[in-house]
C-alpha cells in the first residue's frame, strides 16, 4: 500500500481536525482510538511543552540521533496502516529538536512495514547553533515558535505526514486549515479563529472534561469521565468552528469546557502568533446542543514582528537524602540530624543545603508508621561530584552516633540533574529561516508576513452591572468560579470564569488583583495582571515569578502551578448566597447506543490524478459513514 500521491485542496464546508497528544507521555492509543471511533480529516498530536524540550535536550547530549518523541513511533507502528487506508493526514511536533531525525525514522518504520507514505517536514526553529550571535546567553536548548505555513506547503506537496520541531501549538490546526481553504496571510480573521479552536483542541482531553473544574456537575448531568474522549474541531472556511468528539466516547464537550481550556496557559487578551495576533476577547460559543460548541466570531491582528524563542537549562545538580525520626522529640532530634550532617559536610559543602521536617500524623499515634516524622535533606551543586554518593555516605555515616531511633529510606545513590529553567527571548522573524522539506527532498523557506503589529495590551472592557448587595455565606470559592492554570517558565496563567451572568458580574467586579493577592499569599509581593474576558465571562491572571526560577525547579510541591485554580477555588470568602443556586444544566450526553465503526472511505475520484482531499463533504452528525 502507497500513501496519497497528489492532493488538491477544494472548499468543502468543513475540515475535521482531531487531536490525538496534549503532551509527551498522553494516552498511547489515542491515535488508533481516533482513527476508529470516528471520521477525521486530519490528525494531529502535539508532544512539546517547554519541560519536553529540555528533556528531549538531555537525551541528544547523550545521543545526538534522538531528541524527538520517540513513543510517535510505537503509535505510527500501530496505526500507520488505518491512516494510509482512509487517507488521513497526520500533523505533529514529534519531532521535537530532531524533525529529521524523526523523519528519517518513520520512513523506516514504513518501509519495514511494506508502506511508502509520503513525509514532509519543517525545520529552522532550532537556534542553539546561533545563540552566541543572537545574544541567548548559553542555554541547553533555544527554539523559535513557528508558524502554520510551512504545515501548509507540506500538505499542498502533497505530504501524508508533516513532522515538525518547534511550532505553535495552534499551528498543528492552523496549517491544514490553510492548505484546506486556501487561506493567506491577509485573511486575518479566519487565521484567528483556526488559531482559537487549535488551542481549545491542543491540551487533548482538557477540552472533553478532563482537568475540569466542575467535574460534578457533568457527572450529574450523566457524562462518563472516567476516559475522555479526544477533541475534534470541524473548521469553517470563515476560521469559525465547531469543537466536538467522536460519538459514544467519553467526557463532555461544552461551553464551560471549552471556556476552561480557551483560559489556559494564555497571559492578556491578544494572544499573538507567529501568523496571527488572535483577540480571545472576541471569540463566542455557543452550545449547540449535546457535544457540539460552536466557536465563532474571533477576529484576528497582524502578528508581532518577533518570534518568541523558548530557552532552557539545567540549574545544575541535585541530591537528596531522607532521616526517619519516630516518636518523641522529633524536632530536637531533627535539629540534632541538621547540625551533624552541616558539620559532616563543612569541608566540601554543596552550594545549596535545605532541610525540610514534615511533623509525623500522630506522634504517640497507634502504628509506627503514623509515629514517623521526616527530615528531607536536599543538596544542590553545579558539581555532581559535591551532591553524588558522598553526599548520601555522609548522611550514613551518622547511622550510630545520631538521634535514636536513626534510619534512613534508602541507601547512598548518584546525583541527578537538577530542575529545569525556562525562559523567553524575541528575535526578528527575518532572522529565523522557516523551512518546509517537501516530500520530494525540495526545500522551500516560508518568507515572513510583509505586515506586523507591535503587541500591545487591550485595554480593560467597560464591568457589568454590580450585583445588587443582598446576604451572603462564606463558603469556597469553587461553588461560584471555574479556574485552570498552568507555566509559562517562571511565570503562571490563572484562568478564571463565571457559569453565569451573576457570578460574572461578581467576578469582574470583586476579583481583583487585590483580592486575589489575599486569597494567595504566594502572590502577595508579586506582580499580577489582570485580563477580562466578557464574551467567556472569564478572567485571566498573569502572575509574574511564582514559579521562580523556572519549570520544575521551584521548590513545593507544584512547581508548574497545575494545581494554583484549585488551590484558588478552596479559598472561603463570603459570597452573595444569589450565586449559590444550583446553576441551570447543560445540554446532557446524547442517550443513544454507541454506532458501528464507519467503513473505510471509497477513493475519491474527483481528481484527474485519483488522489483525495484532505477534507470531503460531511454529513451533519460525526460517526456517520463518509459520503
């Protein structure tokens, strides 16, 4: 079997995007889930956060061959034969630091497997080589965000699968999207809306209930969250959408859903891209009816004249040793431990040495267990020889002349690398050779947009009406407010929406920055933004430095501010106890049996060349059998 060999891009009335990876490490049998539970155009996988791209750096110092998602390839194994069977399109940042790596390997892949589908790829975004020159300052990796338009002139070649490092996230969606409806760097508007709906489907299974704030209430309303299905996006030729999934599969798609993913890892209101500067605080939905979201209404800005570049780097080494300290006395025993191990140490003393207690459940409690208190010591070096197993041998060696009742969890071991540090620079869009190498081995280089637009904050819309003072209750925050939230390097992004109009109107009048700052103390000497977003009912917060010095190396317990919208939602004020009605419900699931898997698609043979398109009339319901 051979992939498609020429594809013609004609204006049919949608393109069907479905995501299969929010991240490296998402459920590997999305793909092949996709594939059968439902017709899609084109299937895209994003596999890069800014933590990814320092791993996928750590394993090319150890291998140069690597540094690309090497689980993309256990699911092409799987699922290379459906794709070249229903001419799917597949669309992915597999590749990492290493596009061609990775291309190079699939190509194997295939051949091993008797297919010949036809691979594209698109590079220029790795800058490590010029960071010097282009004042980056030695980092382990440095990536500028691409656009969508070498995806496009990948697809337009007639590529089967496009491999790329560094994109936007969004462009996965953005680029078959061009290539579909024949867009241009002038239809600002569609390019927005494309971009909108690429970030709701990005996260995979964020925008079909999973990491959803109101939970419950879906369950209530009788959706099955126990494995969401993954998102599907019928894209309009007007940029306008509909975010969906596949009959039968689990989660929910709603406006709340939808609205929880368009506020994650965003900072203002103009959200800007390489292709396009998207306004969030246009985009509407609309619930349509059961797992339908209509997206619609987004306009679309000249993008800025710079590219952001992600850098990373490792804050050096790191080791750590943990004291058991049972029953009485703890703490003196744990300052005793400390002064022991600071003094065992003084000769070659790690640059950094923390040392955390955490108090036993119940010291006089009724098991052992239960009695046991922690000292968790924990070095830092940019010398792994310091905080390697000479650092644990020092903790060991107190073993008989310490605290009674010494004992350790586990026994002298290598040091490891340290945290990551996440940051941004900007660099001219002219000074970064965006390449698409078509499947023949042509190299085509994407000219940037002759039109740019300096980024500039939206100014705060006129509020709402005040509520009208009546009783309130103090109660969690969370009975009122949705939140998400998430990294952006040192920085964080804390999404806030309203279910309804009264709790919008108390959010935009109530939540303040101020007020936010009491909710969490974390905040309080840092500084915090604020964003409204009337058509989402929403509020974003930017929160600069809470994650200092970078992705996972902030010390606590989670330093990529995953779990900061929850912490937010636990906090009791007094709220207006008008809010705390049960809010009407949602369109609920569909109550129908699960449909027969569609047969694959007969050849289409509208071109003289008897290759397909990528996308194809559809009918009104997803899972119904192709035309």
């Amino acid at each position: 079997m051979s992939g498609v060999t020429l594809i013609t891009m004609t204006a049919t009335p949608s393109l069907w995007v479905g995501n299969a990876s929010g991240f490296y490490g998402d459920r590997l049998s999305a793909v092949h889930e996709m594939l059968t539970e439902g017709p899609v155009d084109v299937l895209t996988g994003d596999y890069l956060a800014e933590l990814t791209m320092a791993i996928l750096g750590r394993d090319q110092l150890a291998d140069p061959a690597r540094g690309y998602a090497r689980t993309f390839l256990r699911q092409m194994h799987d699922s290379l034969a459906l794709i070249l069977e229903r001419r799917v399109k597949v669309v992915t940042n597999a590749g990492g630091l290493n596009p061609q790596g990775l291309a190079d390997r699939l190509t194997e892949l295939a051949e091993s497997l008797g297919f010949d589908p036809r691979i594209a790829y698109v590079t220029g975004d790795d800058l490590l080589h010029r960071a010097e020159e282009l004042g980056l300052d030695g980092p382990l990796t440095a990536n500028a965000y691409l656009g969508a338009f070498g995806i496009a002139a990948c697809l337009d070649a007639g590529a089967d699968i496009v491999v790329t490092g560094r994109v936007t996230d969004a462009s996965l969606t953005v680029g078959p999207a061009i290539s579909h409806f024949g867009w241009t760097r002038e239809d600002l508007d569609a390019l927005a809306g494309a971009t909108a709906a690429g970030h709701v489907i990005e996260c995979g299974a964020q925008a079909t209930g999973g990491n959803y704030a109101f939970a419950d209430d879906l369950l209530r309303e009788g959706y099955d969250l126990d494995r969401p299905g993954f998102p599907v996006a019928e894209i309009h030729a007007d940029g306008s959408a509909v975010i969906t999934k596949h009959p039968g599969t689990g989660g929910a798609v709603t406006t709340g859903t939808v609205t929880a993913q368009l506020v994650y890892e965003i900072a203002g209101a103009r959200y800007p891209g390489p292709d396009v500067t998207t306004r969030l605080d246009t985009v509407r939905l609309e619930q349509q009816g059961p797992d339908r979201v209509r997206l619609y209404g987004v306009r679309g800005e000249a993008p800025p004249p710079d590219l952001k570049v992600g850098l990373t780097g490792l804050t050096g080494f790191r080791n750590e040793v943990d004291l058991l300290i049972t029953g009485l006395d703890a703490r003196d025993k744990a300052a005793l431990a400390e002064r022991q191990l600071r003094a065992a140490l003084a000769r070659r003393r790690p640059e950094e040495l923390r040392f955390e207690f955490v108090p036993a459940a119940d010291p006089h409690g009724d098991t052992q267990d239960a009695a046991t208190a922690r000292l968790r010591v924990t070095a830092r070096d940019h010398d792994p020889a310091v905080v390697g197993r000479s650092f644990g041998a020092a903790a060991v060696e107190l073993a008989l002349s310490g605290y009674a009742g010494f004992h350790l969890t586990a026994p002298p071991r290598d040091a490891r690398p340290d945290g990551v540090i996440a940051s941004h620079a900007f660099v001219p869009a002219a000074e970064v050779e965006h390449t698409a190498i078509l499947p023949d081995g042509d190299r085509l280089v994407i000219v940037p947009p002759e039109t740019t637009r300096p980024l500039e904050e939206v100014p705060e819309p006129p509020l709402p009406p005040p509520l009208p003072e009546g009783p309130v209750r103090e109660v969690p925050l969370g009975l009122v407010l949705g939140a998400r939230s998430g990294d952006k390097g040192a920085d964080a992004n804390l999404g806030v929406w309203a279910r309804d109009d009264g709790g919008w109107r108390w959010l935009a009048h109530r939540l303040t920055v101020d007020l936010l700052r009491e909710l969490l103390p974390e905040t309080a000497d840092l500084k915090v933004t604020r964003h409204l977003l009337p058509h989402l009912r929403a509020a974003n917060f930017w929160i600069e430095g809470v994650l200092a010095p970078g992705t996972a190396r902030r010390e606590g317990l989670d330093p990529q501010a995953k779990g900061l919208g929850e912490w937010l939602r636990a906090r009791r004020l007094p709220l207006p106890v008008s809010l705390l009605a049960a809010p009407a419900p949602a369109p609920g699931p569909p109550v129908t049996v699960r449909p027969e898997k569609a047969p694959p698609a007969e050849p289409d043979l509208r071109n003289a060349q008897g290759g397909g398109t990528v996308g194809s009339d559809r009918p009104s319901t997803p899972g119904e059998a192709r035309p």
